[in-house]
C-alpha cells in the first residue's frame, strides 16, 4: 500500500478562477477597445455575476427557476430608487438590491420550493411576471412604467476614496472589485460542505435525505444565495447603466439568462461567464451589421450548443478529462510490459 | 425491550393493503430478512420504517422511542440508514466524494466557510469505508461508470458512512452475478460483525436468506406469514404454499 493517500481530486481547481479574475483585470487594457469596449467587457462581468447566481441554483442544486429576471429587476429598480429616491449612496443602493433579493427569494422559497422541476419554473416565472406588470403600471410612479427608471442622479463614490462613475474605467474597476468578491465568495461557499451538498440533492434527492440530510432547508438557502447573487448583479447593472431598463423584469432575462448559462456549460463553475461573455460579444457585433442580430445569434447557439453539447466549458472539460484518463491508465501498461 | 418493534402497522395505498396490520421486532445485532412474494410488502415496509412513507395506522418504535411520524432526514440522524431497491448513488460526484458527502452528514452540514475537502476526519472515515467496501482503489472515477455490483457495493458505502446503528437493505444481491452474490454475503456478515450493526435484509435469493440470516420473517399480501430461524421458516407449509403454489391460485 502506498504510503500516503492520493489527495482528492477536486472538480474545478482554484486556477480557474483566479485565471478568469486575472483577464478581467487586464480586459480595458490588452483589448482594444473596438474589440471588446470597456462598456461591453462592464456588462459582461455584470451578467457573468447574475448568471453565476443563477446557476448555483440550476447546475449546483438542480433547480430550474424561470423567474430570475424578477431578482435581477428588482435589485436594479431597489438600487435606483434607493439612490434617486432616498438619498442612498451608491453602497447603500447595493445594499437594498441584496436585501430585497434575499427576501424575495425567501418569499419564493416559502411558496415553491417543495414543488419540483417544471412547477418550480412556472411559479417562480409567474411571480416574476407580477412584478413586471407592477413596475410597468400600478407602480408607475415609482417606477417609470415602460421607460423604465431615469432621473438617476450623477453616479460617484466618496468612500473609501472619490470615484467618478460616469467614466468608463473607474466603472469598470468599481464593478470588478464587487463581482471579484463575489465570484470568489460563490466559489468558496461552493466548496464549503454545504456546496457539496447541493451538488448531492442534484445528483440523488432520495440518497441524500436517506443520509440524513434536511434537503428542503438546503434548497431553500440555495435560493436564498441565488436571489442574493442575482439580485446584486441588478444593483451593479442600475450603476452601470444610470438608469433602470423595465426589461430587467422581463420574462426573456429569465430566459436569456438560462440560455447564455447552459450555452458556457452548467455543470461547470466558471461556464455560464463565457457562456455570457460569448453570447454578449455575439450580440453586440452582430447587431451592428444586421438589424435582426437575433436571427444570427440563434443560428451561434443552435451550432454552439451541436457542437458543445455540454455547453461551451463542459465539453472540453470533458474532453480533456477523457484524455488525462486514457493516458493515465496507458502508462502502467506500459511499464509491465518494459518489465519483460 | 426489541430495538425496532412495529405495532399493528398499515400503510393503504388507496384500496390496497400494502402492508396490513404488521406487528414485528428485531433485536440489537440480530440479521434479520424479510422475504415474501412479489407485492407482499417488504418494500413498502422498508420505507415506513425509515419514515419515507408516513404509515396509515400503527406505530414504530425504534430503541424505544417513537418514530413513527419522523421523515427519512430524522430516523437517518437517529441511526436508520437504508440503501434503495433501485441503487441509489450519486453518478456525476466521484466515489470518494459519494461516501464522503454522506459521512459529511454527521458532522457539518451548513456550513458555508470551510473547506469541505479539508475536513481530515471525515477524509479518514470516508477511506476507511472505502475500504471497507473495496472501492478504495475506484475513489477518484465518477461513480457513473461503475459496474452494477460496484454501484451496490457503493451504496452500502454511502450508508455506512452515515453512522447507522440499523442498516436497512433492500435487495443487495439484486443483479449480482452468484459469486458475486456470495462476496456480497459475507461482506454483508462482516459488518454485522465488526461493526455490531443491527441489519434487516430484504431478499429474493433463497441461498441468501437462509445462509447469514439470523431469523427470518415471511410476508404476504400485506401481512406475517410466518417468522422464525431460517430452518423453521423453510419447513414451514404455509410458506412452501405461498412460494410454491401460491394461494390465491388454489
């Protein structure tokens, strides 16, 4: 017997992420800029934010919610409202799109989260759908009906230092910092046991409660990081933007954001941000040579999702995990043979 | 006082008696099957007493408490652990990480901060079941392609994992080749033995049943039969009729 166990593979390794930090860092300044705009690489770190939030609830727990526009909307109107309405500083606005996410998920959580698969989705869908109309009519004051949330004052920051948030750059490091956090506060609670957990619920639901496990109150706090997550991501898109687009709230977010995850892979960690940069990038070249840009996009995934069935990610990690294993269990062939 | 007793337990299934008026018990270290024709009721009284069915009437008792009303999740915590009929592991996760998240359970489950594959205790444990079940040299490959006889053998891993004072299977040898059949038997004695395990078994394989069980316990149609040592059971004429000619056919 060897004398000292092998370590334990762990699925995604650390690198990852610390690579995928390292190239939003460097984004504004290694790529030109009629590449990938400041603005668009903004936008994608932004969405990469939402759509990982999203998929600790669809490629970690297994869960499919088809209403997550409604935190992603309601963290972008709370932050503005916050901002415009109360005086709030732009930390304060983040604070109130985190906690409004939290409770809504808490809310969604009490109501659906014993309902499985499709149910699940129609419900969460139909409350996001309430609060599309509440935002587009009977709250109309507030929230601007169909023009969605403007008057926005100047967006800066004085603490811990003044930053000016209507130049491209500051903006851009501002939201680095926020979903750099993030992205690592998702990785670590991704691996912390009750990371490992969700991954169990998804894999065997029977299995895990039979181990013990309270798998309600697991999802039900999946949701809640999830509501939390995407919900922040529509603070930082309010920032972004200055103003509040009612589209947030729309059903098709609920939707493009599933899409852009599956797209990069969601049983991978860090493939529903290509999944997003891809699509993002698609749909801001293509929109400028054609009108109907959808039409092209649709065609990108149709063709993307044949040739990564896996989603982007997936796919070559599984590949390459294929290789390492057949060249692994090569190499002691190979020795007992030279041993004649 | 029986570590498990069950009185006058009935689980319907709308108009179907499933399990109809069952009174038994097992005692601390007893290896005990349930054995019956198909549609008797041993699955269903598998899944009442770890509480994934909420019985009709009756009561459990498990080291005296009651537990009847407990969901799976409690008597888990409580020490009843039960593989499934139709293996269940988790196929994406690695074999290590199948017993590991299980053996996670007794420890810390909501926790949000730490390292979960820092925990060295449950590390050890996890290698230590592994071994025991002989998959320690499978741990790092997706439990997805393992053989049927390896994913049983897995799942017996993953309920050791979690403790339990009781180990419910449901049909073990399912599937298994005879030799393979026969190694899952005596890996079966051997954690009766060297973990002082109480075990309740149901089988169909005759040689199984009548080879390790300390007693033996016949269901039909929902109700006892017959209960008794492995001899006694087998020279039993109401079960010879039931196996052999059946009743309602008579």
């Amino acid at each position: 017997m060897a004398t000292k166990m092998k370590t334990v593979k762990v699925q995604t390794s650390n690198r990852v992420v610390w690579i995928t930090l390292l190239i939003f860092l460097v984004v504004p300044y290694l790529v030109p800029g009629n590449i990938i705009s400041t603005a668009l690489a903004t936008e994608i770190m932004i969405s990469g934010l939402f759509a990982l939030g999203f998929n600790l609830l669809l490629g970690y727990t297994g869960i499919l919610s088809f209403g997550h526009a409604a935190y992603f909307g309601l963290g972008c109107y709370g932050c503005g409202i916050a901002i415009r309405d109360f005086g709030l500083s732009v930390w304060g606005g983040l604070c109130v799109s985190l906690i409004l996410g939290v409770i809504l998920a808490a809310i969604v959580g009490a109501i659906a989260i014993k309902k499985r698969g499709v149910y699940f989705a129609m419900i969460s869908m139909a409350i996001a759908q309430m609060f599309y109309f509440m935002a587009l009519s009977p709250f109309k004051r507030w929230t601007g009906g169909e023009d969605g949330l403007k008057f926005i004052p100047k967006l800066s920051l004085s603490f811990p230092f003044a930053i000016d948030l209507q130049s491209p750059i500051p903006l851009y490091y501002f939201v680095y910092f926020i979903v750099g956090i993030s992205i690592l506060a998702i990785w670590r609670i991704l691996n912390s046991p009750f990371g490992r957990l969700l991954q169990a619920i998804r894999e065997n639901e029977p299995r895990t409660l039979a181990s013990g496990y309270n798998v309600t109150l697991a999802k039900f706090i999946s949701l809640v990081f999830s509501g939390l997550f995407s919900s922040l991501a529509g603070g930082l898109f309010c920032i972004y933007l200055g103003y509040g687009p009612l589209q947030t709230l729309y059903w098709l977010t609920s939707g493009t954001i599933l899409l852009m995850t599956i797209l990069g892979g969601m049983h991978t960690f860090i493939g529903p941000v290509v999944g997003v940069g891809v699509f993002l990038y698609a749909q801001n070249k293509f929109s400028w040579i054609l009108e109907r840009w959808e039409l092209v996009v649709g065609i990108l995934f149709v063709a993307l999702i044949l040739i990564f069935p896996e989603g982007i990610v997936g796919t070559i990690k599984s590949k390459y995990l294929a290789r390492r294993t057949a060249s692994q269990e090569v190499e002691p062939v190979e020795e007992t043979v030279s041993r004649h | 006082m029986p570590y498990l007793e069950t009185k006058d337990l009935c689980k319907y299934f709308g108009g179907l008696k499933a399990v109809d008026q069952v009174n038994f018990s097992v005692e601390k270290g007893q290896l005990k099957s349930i054995i019956g024709p198909n549609g008797a009721g041993k699955t269903t009284l598998f899944n009442l007493l770890c509480g994934l069915y909420e019985p009709t009437a009756g009561k459990i008792f498990f080291q005296g408490e009651d537990i009847t009303r407990k969901k799976m999740n409690r008597t888990s915590q409580l020490g009843i652990t039960k593989t499934f009929q139709i293996t269940h592991i988790f196929p994406r996760l690695s074999v290590f990480e199948n017993v590991r998240i299980s053996a996670q359970s007794r420890k810390t489950s909501f926790n949000f901060w730490r390292k979960a594959d820092a925990l060295e205790e449950i590390n050890e444990k996890t290698r230590k079941i592994l071994r025991m079940v002989q998959l320690l040299d499978s741990q790092d490959r997706p439990a997805s392609i393992l053989s049927h006889g390896e994913r049983k053998y897995l799942e017996i891993g993953i309920a050791l994992a979690a403790d339990p004072k009781l180990l419910l299977l449901d049909e073990p040898t399912a599937g298994m080749s005879p030799a393979e059949t026969v190694l899952a038997m005596d890996l079966i004695r051997d954690l009766r033995d060297q973990l002082n395990l109480t075990i309740l078994l149901v089988e169909h394989d005759m040689n199984v049943v009548m080879n390790i069980s300390d007693e033996v316990f016949c269901l039909n149609e929902g109700r006892v039969l017959a209960c008794g040592t492995p001899e006694a059971i087998s020279a039993d004429a109401s079960v010879q009729k039931v196996y052999l000619g059946g009743t309602k056919a008579c």
